[in-house]
C-alpha cells in the first residue's frame, strides 16, 4: 500500500508540474510573441497551454511569423515530453500562407510537422530542428493552378559550433508549373517534374538561431556542401566544395561540378541563367575536352565564383547569385 500511494504521488506531481510547467510556457510564448509584435516581427490571435498531463507545451492560433519570408498558419501546436522540455514537436495546420518578395503562396498538403531541441543557454541556441511536409503544393494566389508541388520535404539542421549548421535535405517528385522547363529549355526537352533532390552540407551564420527575439536574423558567412544531387529525366547534377559569402551577399570561393548527359545540361544553363549564345561554342569545346577523359562521357570541371562573377574553368558565365 505504501508503494502505491509513492505512485500515486509521483503522477499527482508529475500531472501538477505538467499542467502549471504548460501555463508558465504560454505565458512566456505570449510575451515573446508580444515583444516580437512591438517589432513588427510577428502576431498572434491566441496562445494557450497545449500537452496535458504527460507533456508540457503550446496551442497558437492565428500565428503569422512576419521577419523575412513571412509565414502564416491557422494553427501551430508545439510540445515537448514532461522529462525533456526543450525537446519540441510540433504539427501545422494546413493550408498556410507564404509570401516571399511580396509574392503570396497558398500551401497544402496532407501533414505537416517538425521539431526544434533548444540548448539551455542564453538566448535558448536552437541545437536542431526539422521540418517535414507530406505531399505539399504551393499556389500563387494569381494562379488557378499549383506553381509548384512534389510527393515530400523535408528538411533537419543540427548545430555544429556556434553558428554552423549541419544540413540534411530533400525533395521528391518536385513538379515545376506547366510549360516552365520548356519555356526555359526548348531544345534540351526537359519535362515538369524532377525526380530527386538532395543535399547534405554546413552552412554558417553570423550568429547562431535563437528561441529569444534576435535584434536580426543570422546571416549567411559561408557555405560547404558535401554533397548535392539532382536528377532530373535520368539526367544528373552533383556539386560539391565550400564557398564564403561576402556582406554584399555575393559568394566567393570554387565547387566542383560534375554534370551526366551534359549537352542537355548545357542548353538548360544558357536558357535559365541566360548565358550568352557566343559562350556557348566555346562551352562545347570545352565540355567536349573535359569528357574524353572521364571515362563515362561525363564532365567534372571547377565552378568558381569571384569578384562577383561566376565562371565554368575558363569560360565566364556572368554575374554571381545572391546567397542573401
């Protein structure tokens, strides 16, 4: 009898330490949620205790996230176990809004889910997190169809050092808008939907993710990819190496890149990044000569980027992308 009132006693404190733990985490997620309002960096429509008994968390409705690419969900819960409370889940409610250059996207999908672990440091670091969305389709709110849909996403970050993030990525039957390859790529026939993404590599920021309101978001110093793979048609891509990103945003720094099939590749980089057609019989010499020796007809040849401009060994490609 003895041993069952301890029991007894230990769920009545866990059941308390759970249901007053899950007030003081709402309470806290309403403060934070108003300093980042004061700052025009979120809103909000309510906040309450979410998890009870067995785990502790929060219950936001109307959540829209407004610092950078600015987000909107009907519904986020969030929660963490009883015995491990900076280890976070959480399930969005479908369709969200996404607005990205002042471009409105509607998204669906059948779930949507992730999961952030904090470290119990100043500022609560984020160690990891993760996103995943099953079948997910995002629609200009312009457009009566899908601008662009795929089978999953998914997405896990694990911190290494203060600012570096271990990166993990993918996306599966990534289906691009009718007639947006061929508009793009005429000769080289590429359809909608790509097979497969990946990547895996490190990207640093300036300053490590917060769970606190941070006076800016991080920004990009440098960037190492181990690996990143496109198939697209049975046609493939693969890039690796490590870049530095200047404060204009412009990467500095060489990947090696190694293409299949790299006449149909060749004709998608000069419609998409609009390469100037007198590059192009050069870039076939080129590509021609580095083939011979690969074995497989494949091509493995620097991509560097300097001084604002991208090349592919010797031959310019024009300008370099923003990485900010």
């Amino acid at each position: 009898m003895r041993f069952a009132g301890w029991i007894v006693a230990i769920v009545v404190l866990a059941l308390a330490a759970s249901w007053f733990g899950g007030q003081e985490i709402a309470r806290r997620a309403q403060a934070a949620l108003a300093e980042m309002a004061q700052m025009d960096r979120a809103r909000v429509g309510s906040v309450s205790a979410a998890g009870f008994p067995l785990r502790v968390g929060v219950d936001f409705r109307d959540l829209a996230l407004l610092d950078g690419p600015q987000v909107e969900t009907p519904r986020l819960v969030a929660t963490a176990p009883l015995w491990n409370p900076l280890d976070w889940s959480g399930d969005v409610s479908l369709p969200m809004a996404v607005t990205l250059n002042g471009m409105r996207f509607n998204v669906t999908g059948t779930q949507a889910g992730g999961g952030l672990r904090a470290g119990y440091a100043p500022g609560w670091p984020v160690r990891a997190a993760r996103i995943a969305i099953s079948d997910p389709a995002a629609t200009y709110e312009a457009a009566e169809i899908p601008s662009l849909a795929a089978r999953d996403l998914r997405l896990a970050a694990v911190q290494e050092g203060s600012g570096a993030y271990r990166i993990d990525a993918g996306v599966d039957a990534l289906t691009l808008p009718p007639g947006l390859a061929a508009s793009l790529t005429p000769n080289a026939k590429f359809s909608d939907t790509i097979e497969t993404i990946t990547a895996q590599g490190l990207v640093t920021f300036s300053t490590p993710f917060t769970l606190s309101p941070q006076p800016a978001a991080p920004e990009i110093t440098a960037l190492t990819i181990d690996t990143l793979r496109l198939v697209w048609d049975g046609h493939e891509i693969g890039l690796s190496g490590s870049l530095t990103v200047a404060p204009d945003g412009r990467p500095e720094g060489t990947l090696n890149l190694r293409l299949h099939d790299w006449e149909d590749w060749l004709e998608f980089a000069q419609g998409a990044f609009n390469i100037d057609r007198r590059a192009m019989p050069v870039l076939t010499i080129l590509g021609n000569t580095l083939s011979q020796g690969t074995g497989d007809g494949s091509i493995v040849a620097p991509l560097t980027f300097r001084n604002g401009e991208m090349a592919l060994g010797p031959v310019p490609l024009g300008p370099a992308p923003l990485l900010r």
